[in-house]
C-alpha cells in the first residue's frame, strides 16, 4: 500500500508517507459497505480518504498525454450535457411552429430536467460501485440517441420522447465529469480543476444567440445535429482514453456479491417517486386543474413513493443507495443540499422566463433575442469559475464564498422585477449580478459535497446534489409559472384586451380571445389574420405592443418570489461550517 501503518481505532499513529514524509494522523478502520463480502478492505483517514493500491495518492500526478485525454474527453461529456436543454430551451416557438405542440411545448426542457433528476441518485450509485467508463460511455450514446429522436420529430410528443433519452444521458455524463474530474484533483485542487472543466462550455454560452440564428437562416433541427455531433466526440474520446483504475468497492469482490451492493428497491422507489412527484407538480395549474385527477394522482404517489424510499434508505437497505458515511459533516452537507434546492429554484427563474421574456418583451428578432442571453450565460460560467478557483486558493473558506453568492442571486433576481418595455438597458448589469450569484452556487455546491464525502462515494454524493439542484428548480419552476399565469391572464386581458376594444374598436369576444392566446403561445405573426387587425394600418403593432405590456407586469411576480427563495439561501449559508481541513493534497484516483 501506499502508506505504511499498523491500523488502530481512534488512536493517533505517525505515518509514513510517500517520498519520505511524516506526518501524524489520525486513522481508524472504517467498515465500508462492501467489506462485509470477505473485500481486502481499505484504510479511511477520518472516513474519507481511500488508499487501497501501491500508488502515491499525496503527489499530483505528472500530467501525461492520456490523463489530459481523461480530462478533455470529461469536459466533453460534460459540455455535452448541457447544451440540448440550452439550446433548445432558447427556440421553443421555432419548434412548435414547426411540429406543433404549443400547449405542451415547455416539456421539452422539463422532460430533460425531469429524467436527468430521476436517474442521477441511482445511476451514481451504480458508477461508484462499478467504475465510471462503462457508465459514461452508456450516457453519451443516449444523448446521441436522443438527439437524433429530437432532430427527426415530427410531432412535440416524439420530441419530448427525444428529451428523455437526453436527458438520461445528461444526468449520466454530468455527474461522471464532474466526479472523476474531482478524483483526479489533489483534493486542495478540485475546484481549480472543475473550473477549467465547465470553462469549456464558452463556446456555448450565446447559446441562445446559436440556437436562434440556427432555427432562423436554417431549421432548428441541426439543433439537435450538433448536440448528437458533440456527445459522439466524447463518446469516443472516452472509449479510447479513459481507463481509470478498478473501483476500491467492488476491488476483489465476485459478480454475485457486486450485485447484491446494488439498491434495486431504492432505486426503483427513487426513480418513480421523482419522476411521478415532478410530472404532478408541473402539470399542476398548466395543463391541468390541481384538483384534478391527472395532477392529484402522481402527486401524491410520487410523494408516498419519495417518503417510502426514505424509510428503505434508513432502515431496509443493507446496501443503501446513500450510504450513513456520506454524513461526516451532516451540518455543512444539509446545508449546502439546502442552498443547491434553492439556487436550483432561481437558476431555473432565469433559464426558463429569461429568454421568452426577453422574446416577449423585447422584440423578435433573432439576433436581439440571442444577445440579450448573452449575460446570463457569460456570468453563470463566470460565477461558478471564480468561486470554484476561490475554493482552492484559500483552501476552504466555502462560508463567505457561499454567502456572497447568495446574496447576489437574490439581488439579481429580484431586481429583474423592474423590467419594463422601455428600460433593457438597465438589466444588462442586473443579469450579470443575478449570473455571478447563481454560478457561484449552482457548481460549487456540487464540489463542497464531494470535499467532504468518503473517496469511494464522490459520484454518489454529486449525484445526490443534481437531483436536489433539479428538484428544487421543478418546485421553484411551478411555482413561479402558476404565479406567472395568474397574473398575465388578467394582464392581457386589461392591455391587449382594452387596446381591441377602445383603440381598435373589435368588440368580438372570440376575436380578442384568439389574440390572447395568440400572444401568450409567442405566435404573433398570426395576429395579423385576426379580423379587425388585418389589413389595418398600425394595428398588429398596437397589439404587439400591448402583449409586451401585459408580459412586463406579470414577470416581475416570479421575480418578487425569488426573493424568498434567495433569503432561505443566505440564512443557511450563514450557518455553513468550514471545509478548510478537508483541502489537503490527497488524490482520489491516480491515473498516469
């Protein structure tokens, strides 16, 4: 092994490292959930740090050719897994124009949330116990898939299905790049590391900028082209360079007994119970009543299911999913799954309302439309890269790190609530500061979890944020999508309506209800064959303009909410302890 000590429990022994250091600490056997199954068994410094090969896990590793292939075939199944949402989550309109779909268009991203949320918990179980090749190479080709479902559609329905296959993939590609890019960092340096990670996303960061010039000079369908072209260069990246070394929970274990590690009871509980609870939730108000059956129903046995896989995970599984040595610092790791639930609720705020208010707002036009996204996705990337090299310059310090971001969040997100038809130039700098504070959360929360979990479960626990991340965004999306509705319905109503009635004289109740409607599906070229508006001079511009009206006074209520999510959020991370004695320069997995 690697170091060299006779293992006592609770006992303070001098250690001799590689390269000749010494160095006291403290060291105890720690019984992993594998052990029991006749495992070799590992040494655990404190219940995390895991060395159970003749490899020198306190030297960074030289960084040979195949470790930086590693490195840049992660970034890709992680940029991978990202753009579909992005991009096309910024040409809806396009797309329903196209397919149809209008009345259920918003399932595209939801279903990619939805899936990605669902999967990940079980999936990082899996990765930790089986290694994270085979599962990485599983999530790229179901994005390919996926896209090329997205890409051929000709009805939303098969689209969504696409969505799905994406987001599988997603949630699969994600959590592997962000945990075995944590593993190769000496653990002082995960943050720099997963900096220059996710920096790779840049080229996407006028994503909806590419999705709209894409979707408006040719047909939103190479969209999905070139997500399924970029997943399938990490694919083969990942099949030909990345060869990490065999997983520490399954190392000597036969095929029978890594089987029985699996929580197939937890995982089948987790899994219904999300994707039941969520789709309730986003029905809810939208597309159906929430008295009604169709949302009442998974509701609640989405909810019993969640409340069932609790009770397995604490007092059923042998094996759980979350295994109780995740909690070795139960306070700072409640925490922070607290503030990614609420960062997860204004992140979505911003990439869902964000580019159909600037659409609806601001003008149509397609150039327009891609760069007034621009500053939301320059400075969520910038906001997580900062405050992740933040995490490894000052070896910690995660609580005023966390607390200045979200207080940041907050202020930017509350403040959209002043956008008016007249005033985009004074958003610019509020979508910066709204960018910072939700960047330095969104990612970093993910890596101040990984710091402070056992070697051997980091996928786990980074999967475990995702979803919190993605469940919080669902409840926060409904949330403010049912606050948004409620008060444009009355809003156009007063704007567009009284606009027909008193500057146009069109008095037909279905004449003005079509208009509505019209407006609040963002299919506005269509109003000019309403009866009253077409051939009139002027008129589709008033109408226009009234729909922007109406939008501008029922956005800034989601905002007005988004300050109660922020609040939550700067109180717990008032109360978040310090990782400082966890930034050491032990690695994980060594790989040469």
């Amino acid at each position: 092994m690697a170091r060299h000590t006779e293992v006592g429990t609770g006992s303070n022994e001098s250690v001799s490292l590689p390269g000749g250091k010494e160095a006291t600490q403290h060291i105890e056997l720690v019984q992993t959930r594998d052990s029991e199954h006749g495992n070799a068994g590992y040494l655990d410094k404190d219940g995390l740090r895991v060395d159970n090969d003749e490899q020198d896990h306190y030297t960074e590793p030289p960084m040979s050719f195949n470790r930086m292939m590693s490195l840049i075939a992660m970034a890709f199944l992680w940029t991978g897994s990202q753009i579909p949402v992005y991009l096309f989550g910024g040409i809806p309109p396009y797309i329903y124009a196209d397919i149809g779909g209008a009345d259920r268009w918003i399932w595209l991203v939801l279903a990619n949330l939805l899936s990605l949320a669902a999967v990940c918990p079980f999936v990082g179980s899996l990765s930790d116990i089986f290694g994270r090749r085979y599962v990485a190479l599983v999530g790229a080709a179901a994005i390919v898939i996926g896209m090329i479902i997205c890409s051929t559609a000709h009805s939303m329905n098969v689209f969504i299905g696409g969505m799905v296959f994406a987001g599988i993939g997603a949630g699969i590609n994600e959590l592997t790049a962000l945990a075995a890019t944590s593993e190769l960092a000496p653990t002082a340096k995960r943050g720099k590391y997963v900096a220059i990670l996710i920096f790779t996303i840049l080229p996407f960061c006028p994503s909806v900028l590419w999705g709209q010039l894409i979707a408006a000079h040719s047909s939103w369908r190479w969209v999905g082209a070139l997500c399924a072209i970029w997943a399938f260069i990490g694919l083969v990246l990942t099949a030909v360079f990345y060869f990490p070394p065999p997983r520490v929970n399954s190392q000597g274990l036969s095929k029978a007994e890594i089987l029985k590690q699996i929580d197939f009871v937890g995982g089948l509980l987790s899994i219904s119970g999300m994707i039941l609870f969520m789709a309730g939730m986003q029905w809810g108000g939208y597309q159906y009543s929430w008295g009604s059956a169709h949302v009442l129903a998974p509701l609640i046995l989405g909810a019993v299911l969640l409340v069932a896989f609790g009770f397995w995970e604490a007092y059923g599984a042998k094996y759980p999913m979350f295994p109780k040595r995740l909690r070795q610092e139960p306070r700072i790791l409640s925490l922070t799954l607290l503030i990614t639930f609420i960062s997860g609720a204004n992140f979505f705020s911003i990439l869902m309302f964000w580019p159909t208010m600037a659409f609806n707002i601001y003008g149509h036009d397609p150039v327009g439309v891609g760069i007034r996204g621009l500053p939301v996705g320059f400075s969520i990337l910038a906001g997580a890269c900062i405050v992740l090299w933040l995490l490894s310059v000052f070896r910690g310090h995660n609580k005023a790190l966390m607390i200045v971001s979200s207080v940041l969040m907050t202020a930017g997100c509350g403040a959209l609530s002043i956008a008016r038809v007249d005033n985009l130039g004074q958003l610019w700098g509020v979508l910066v500061v709204a960018g910072l504070g939700i960047g330095g959360i969104v990612v970093p929360a993910s890596i101040i979890t990984t710091i402070i979990c056992p070697d051997d479960l980091i996928a786990t626990v980074a999967a475990l944020t995702l979803a919190i991340r993605v469940i919080g965004g669902s409840i926060g999306y409904t949330v403010y999508y049912n606050v948004f509705i409620n008060k444009f319905v009355p809003s156009a109503t007063k704007y567009i309506g009284g606009t027909m009635v008193y500057k146009l004289n069109i008095t037909s109740p279905a004449v003005i209800k079509a208009a509505i409607e019209l407006t609040g599906a963002s299919l506005l070229t269509e109003l000019e064959t309403l009866p009253g508006i077409k051939g009139v001079p002027g008129a589709y511009e008033m109408v226009v303009f009234a729909g922007q009206m109406a939008y501008a006074e029922a956005y800034k209520y989601v905002y007005y909410v988004s300050i109660a999510f922020g609040a939550v959020s700067i109180i717990a991370a008032c109360f978040l302890g310090d990782i400082n004695k966890y930034m050491d320069d032990h690695v994980a997995v060594v790989m040469h």
